[in-house]
C-alpha cells in the first residue's frame, strides 16, 4: 500500500488575537508532523494578505505550506501576480479553486471554473506547483447532475492537477462509489477525503446546507437532541468521525486531510482515537 499522507487545513485568522490563537493551534499540532498545513483563501482575494501571511509563518516553521488560490471575480494579471509571490517565497504547492463570491459582490471575472486556473497556472508555471483540486463525493451543490458533475472533475484534473481534497461528508460509501466511478473516466490521481470533526450542531448544518454535504437523519437528530450539552455534542461527535475514518483507513485512501477550523482539540483528539 502507498504511503499515507495526512494534512490540516487552516483559515487566515481576521484579527491579531485570531492570529495568537492560531499559532498555538499550529504549535500544538505540528507535534502530530503533518505532511502540509493548506490555508484558505477567500473569493475575490478578501484574504489575500492574511493567507500569504500564514503560509509564510507555517513554512518558516518548517512544515509544507500549501495556500488556497479560488479564481472566480479574478484577472489573470492578479492570478499571475499571486502566483508570482508564492514561487518566490518558495512554495510549491497550491490548492486551485474556482471559489464562491459573496452575492453583490462583484464580477465572475476572467476565470469561469476551476478546470481553466488549473490550466492557467501550469501555463504560467510549468510544473513549479503541485497542484490539489477539490472533489465533491456527494456532488457540488451548483452541479447540473451527478454525472456532468464528475465528468467535470476530470476536467480539472486533466488540466493538470496532481492530487484532489473531497468536500467533507460522513457517508463513506459517497466517497468509495465518486472514486470508482471517476476512475472509469480516466481519473488517476489520489483523492483523499476531508475530514470535518463534529463540534457544533447549528453550525455543522449550516455550512452542510451551504456545501452541499449531507449529515445522516441518524446524526442530525441525536446532536440536535443534545442542545446545548457541548461535551455529549464532541463525545457523539467524536465517535462517529473516528468511525468514518476507520472505515476510510482500512480501504486504500491515500491520507485523510482535516478541515480544524483553527481549532486544535478536535483534530487531537481524533488523531488519538485513530491511533495515528
Ligand atoms: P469547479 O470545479 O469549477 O466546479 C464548480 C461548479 O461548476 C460545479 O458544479 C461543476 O460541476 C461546474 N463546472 C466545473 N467546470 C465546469 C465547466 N468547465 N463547464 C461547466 N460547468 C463546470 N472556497 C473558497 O472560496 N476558498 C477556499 O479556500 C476554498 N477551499 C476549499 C477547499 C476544498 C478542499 C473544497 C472541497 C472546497 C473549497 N472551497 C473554497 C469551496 C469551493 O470554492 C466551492 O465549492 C466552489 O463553489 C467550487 O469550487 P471548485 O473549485 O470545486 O469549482
């Protein structure tokens, strides 16, 4: 079996307190020496700073950097300038995404999807960037159906990208069927799972709302039943992301990547259970 990679994601924090909090979460969990630590970026550049600040902190720590770049509301120039930065600063990683703007926010841009930055970076850059995409095992909301969804994918894909991140979800045969059935169309990179721990019932279904991940009725309805009980939340929460990824680890995945929300207990915690 292929070496198993594992990696945390970050978001760029919006304030100075933010940025203290999250260099002790860092700290704390580059003790568990991830293989890269990605942080987010927000579309139409909202973040651009905060996420070159952060990557540039996490490299001088010493581990792997990979900053998101999402195209959509963008110019090539600005893409071409961001990417210039990064290569000087020596990153070589990149996670490429078309992004959401907020509404009201301005133009699509000169990029349409994600499939096109990917193509453009490789034209700009050559080989200089490894480059993650992202995958949806239960489809991108906006998607015009499964199929077209996944067959986009493969698009992006050949336009260069080296590796895939999912979308989180908790349905482990979502994730096993999107891989069969993206292989039959030619997909051969590792796709590797992301994994969002269970620490907050409005919030989980809120943003699952958003991107279109599903939580299990089973899920929903045993976190909702514990209101504002916060420790049954993490303890119910716990077992079944632990569960989720026993299953995961005991198929062929090539890593599991772990959306922290800049937190670093949940992700411990999990790291434990699983024994990794
Ligand atoms: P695309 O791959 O372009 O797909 C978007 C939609 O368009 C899909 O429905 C697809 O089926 C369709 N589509 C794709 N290509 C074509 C085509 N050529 N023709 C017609 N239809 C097409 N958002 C951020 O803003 N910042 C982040 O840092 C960020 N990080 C993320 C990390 C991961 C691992 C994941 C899974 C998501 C992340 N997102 C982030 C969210 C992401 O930007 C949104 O889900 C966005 O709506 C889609 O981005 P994408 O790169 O998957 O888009």
């Amino acid at each position: 079996m292929q070496e198993r990679h594992f990696s945390f994601e970050f978001f760029p924090p919006k304030t100075p307190e933010g940025a203290e909090k999250l260099r002790v979460t860092r700290s704390q969990l580059a003790t568990l020496q991830p293989k890269f630590i990605s942080v987010t970026f927000g579309a139409g550049g909202t973040t651009q700073q905060g996420t070159l600040d952060a990557v540039l902190e996490i490299q001088r720590e010493g581990t792997e950097a990979a900053p998101h770049l999402s195209c959509v509301g963008s110019s090539r120039d600005s893409i071409r300038q961001i990417l210039k930065t990064y290569r000087e600063a020596g990153i070589r990683h990149i996670v490429a995404l078309r992004g959401d703007l907020p509404s009201g926010m301005g133009e699509i841009g000169e990029f349409r999807f994600a499939n096109e930055l990917v193509e453009f970076i490789r034209a700009e850059t050559g080989d200089w960037f490894h480059i993650e995409v992202a995958a949806y095992p239960e489809y991108h909301p906006q998607s015009r159906s499964p199929r077209h969804d996944m067959e986009n994918f493969a698009r992006k894909v050949k336009a260069g990208a080296d590796s895939a991140i999912t979308q989180y979800f908790y349905n482990a045969d979502a994730y096993f069927r999107f891989v069969d059935d993206v292989r039959r169309l030619g997909v051969e990179i590792p796709i590797v799972p992301g994994i969002m721990p269970i620490t907050n019932y409005s919030q989980l279904m809120r943003f699952s709302d958003m991107c279109g991940a599903e939580v299990p009725r089973w899920v929903a309805k045993r976190l909702e039943s514990f209101g504002d009980d916060r420790e049954s939340i993490r303890a119910f929460g716990l077992d079944v992301v632990t569960s989720l990824c026993e299953r995961l680890l005991a198929s062929d995945v090539p890593g599991l990547h772990f959306y922290t929300l800049n937190a670093a207990g949940p992700t411990k915690s999990l790291w434990q259970r699983l024994g990794l």
